[in-house]
C-alpha cells in the first residue's frame, strides 16, 4: 500500500550550523582547479563538469492530466517548452574520455512561468542531473575534502590518471558482480565509459515539488536509445570519443526522455538531507510527468557550442519556486555554481546570459 505524499514545509530542511564556512571554502577549493585549468587552456572552464560531449537543442513536454499531487509547479498544466541540453563528464579539467567519469546532463527548460526562487535571473527552470542514483557525499562538508583532493590533482598526473582511471572500472565490475556500485569508484575514473545517450540521469537530492517533495529521473524511451544502453565508447587514442559518437548518432536519431518523479512518502526512508541514500522504489514508485525530447541535430555546432558552454550556466537555482532544492548539499549548490560560473565570465570577459529564445 502506498502512502500518502509527505507534505512540503521549510522545516523538512536542517540547516548545519556551518553551512556559510563550509560554502567558502568550496568557493576557495574551486579557486586552486579555476586557476590551473585557465592557465593550461588559455581560457576559464567550469570547475567542475568542465568538458562537455554535447549541446543540443529540445523540447520539453509536460502530460495532461496528471493526478493533482503530480500536478505541480511546472508541471500544474499540460505545455510545450523549447529546451536546451548540455551533456558533461564530471571532471574539472578536461580530459581525454579514456578517463572513464560519470555522465551529467543538464537542461535549461526556456520561458516558464510562476514565482522565482530568490535571486533566479530570467524565466527558465533548469534541472541538473547525473548518471549515478547517489551522491558521493553526505553533505558539503564531507564533499569539501573530496573536492580538495581533486584540486591537488588538477592537471596533473594525466598517464597516471589513465592508468588509475583503468584499473577502477575493473573494481567497478567487481563491485558490480555483488550487485552493488561506489560513487567514489567511479568519480575517481571507475564509471563505466558509457555511450549518454543509453543513459538514465537522476536528480540524486530532493526538491519541492509544489505542495510536496520529490526526486525525479530522465529514462532514455525510445528503441535506438535503449539499444545504446550500455555501450562502452572505445576511447582508444581518441580524445574526444564520446563527442564524436554522440554527434554521429545525433545526426540520425530523435532522442526522448521520459522524466519521471518520485515523491517523497516516508521521511525516514526517504531522507532530504541524506543524497547517499537513494529512495526505495517499493515505498514510492516513479510516476512520469513529461516527456524531453532531442531531435535529431549536429550536437557539436560551433555557435550552439559558444552560446552554451560560454554564455550559459545551468544551476538547480535557477527556476520557481516551487521547485525549491532542498537538503544540505543543494543549498550548498547555490553560491558555488554562481561562484564557478562568474570567474569564468570575468576571466574570458564574456558574461553569462539566461538565454531569451532557443537559438544562439
Ligand atoms: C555540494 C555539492 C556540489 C557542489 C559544490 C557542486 C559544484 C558544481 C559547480 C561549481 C559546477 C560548475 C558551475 C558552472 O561553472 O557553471 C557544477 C556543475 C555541475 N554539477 Fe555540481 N556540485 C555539487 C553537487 C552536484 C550533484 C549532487 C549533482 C548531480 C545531479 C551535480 C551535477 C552537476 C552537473 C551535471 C554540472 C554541469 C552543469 C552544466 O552542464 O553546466 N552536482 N557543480
């Protein structure tokens, strides 16, 4: 039997005494990786999910006639909104894709409308998403010391990072082999090198969802996409593998997601301020509420390419209010990205845009 949904209220949230350190920090971390990432590139890239292998443009389209706990925010009434897409791995320095890293997928729905999350420029919701179901880390203050570590190796080792990077997809399939997976493992270069077009891409934290709380996920829908789950891209001596694939199978399909959500039933099951822990799917199952659809397109255009990667930012901050993030590690998210993404316009003198419409 499945409960109710949990009703959303500002208490579901715990703030930790040190949250505003903890931020500085971060900011001060991803300082040393802007750095050494600018003076190797000559120009400044995000700190983190830094190269992308796809911007691409879309459309999201919200269902009719979902249930009234579904039936929110965004998603209160059927639409159709132009999108835009960049998929990303989640290194700060971009290397080549023999590094086998988690996929992220970002997307930019255009045009929405509703009460704005504070400090929320333009008028688009972003969602922001990765491969793995969970988070690394329980909460900022232990992600602060992986991000540390990371920016001692920022560009540096690259040989050893292959070599390392090789040797972790192994325990990945070891892991794997008990049923089970290490986000560590595969942010540090076990992820299996997989082709983003077969793959699912989860919210990992929580948000509001209107008058609820609710995680959500992008499934891949349609059949060319479910025949490239999986599929390892062959990175050997080609740097750029899976940006090369990913535009030769964008120039012949439509690519389709399904993005479902899963709402939050059970408090103690299901915790806001815990991503390690993703949310049973026996105490709530996922219910999809809209459909992003991909059409075919040259992923790599060089305009697309300058207007999104340079101009653009994607943060779960930028949207309504309604979609509130929620827990430690979204707050957390807030300064940071805004951090990242205003060295890069200071330092390449090109300021970031909420873009108007959908082309460049
Ligand atoms: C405290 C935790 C986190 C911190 C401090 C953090 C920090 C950042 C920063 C600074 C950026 C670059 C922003 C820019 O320059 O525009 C970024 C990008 C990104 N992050 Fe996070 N992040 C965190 C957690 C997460 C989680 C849980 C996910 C999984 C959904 C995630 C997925 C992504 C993705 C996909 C991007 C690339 C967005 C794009 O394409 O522009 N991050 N993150």
């Amino acid at each position: 039997m499945i409960k109710a949904p949990i009703r959303f209220s500002p208490e579901l949230e715990q703030q930790q005494p040190d949250e505003a350190d903890i931020v500085r920090q971060l900011c001060d971390a991803f300082d040393v990786i802007l750095e050494k990432t600018t003076e190797d590139y000559g120009r400044a890239v995000r700190s983190v999910h830094a190269k992308a292998h796809g911007v691409m443009k879309g459309e999201f389209i919200v269902a009719a006639d979902l249930p009234s706990e579904l039936a929110q925010g965004l998603f209160a009434s059927p639409a159709r909104y132009a999108a835009l897409i960049r998929t990303s791995t989640n290194a700060g320095d971009i290397l080549p894709d023999t590094i086998s890293l988690p996929r992220g997928l970002a997307i930019k729905v255009l045009g929405v409308t509703g009460e704005r999350l504070p400090g929320a420029e333009g008028s688009a919701q972003d969602f922001v998403t990765n491969n793995g179901e969970v988070f690394v880390a329980k909460d900022a203050g232990a992600f602060l010391r992986n991000v540390k570590m990371l920016a001692r190796t920022t560009d540096r080792l690259e040989g050893t990072k292959e070599v390392l990077s090789s040797a972790l997809r192994g325990v990945h399939n070891a892991l794997e082999t008990f049923g089970t997976s290490s986000p560590t493992v595969d942010t540090l270069g076990g992820a299996p090198n997989v082709d983003p077009l077969g793959e699912t891409y989860h919210s990992v934290t929580p948000y509001r969802w209107g008058d609820h709380v609710a995680k959500y996920r992008l499934v891949p829908i349609t059949a060319e996409q479910i025949a490239l789950k999986g599929r390892i891209v062959d990175a050997a001596d080609r740097p750029d593998a899976i940006r090369t694939d990913l535009r030769a199978e964008m120039a012949r399909l439509d690519a389709e997601w399904a993005f479902e959500v899963q709402l939050c039933r059970d408090l103690e099951k299901q915790p806001i301020e815990d991503p390690t822990v993703a949310w049973d799917e026996e105490v709530s199952p996922f219910q999809r509420v809209a459909v992003l659809r991909v059409p075919a397109q040259d992923s790599w255009d060089p305009a697309q390419v300058h207007a999104i990667d340079e101009q653009t930012r994607f943060s779960i901050w930028t949207g309504l209010a309604a979609h509130q993030p929620l827990g430690n590690i979204n707050r957390a998210r807030n300064a940071t990205y805004r951090h990242s993404a205003d060295y890069r316009a200071r330092v390449n003198r090109c300021p970031y845009h909420e873009p108007a419409g959908i082309d460049p």
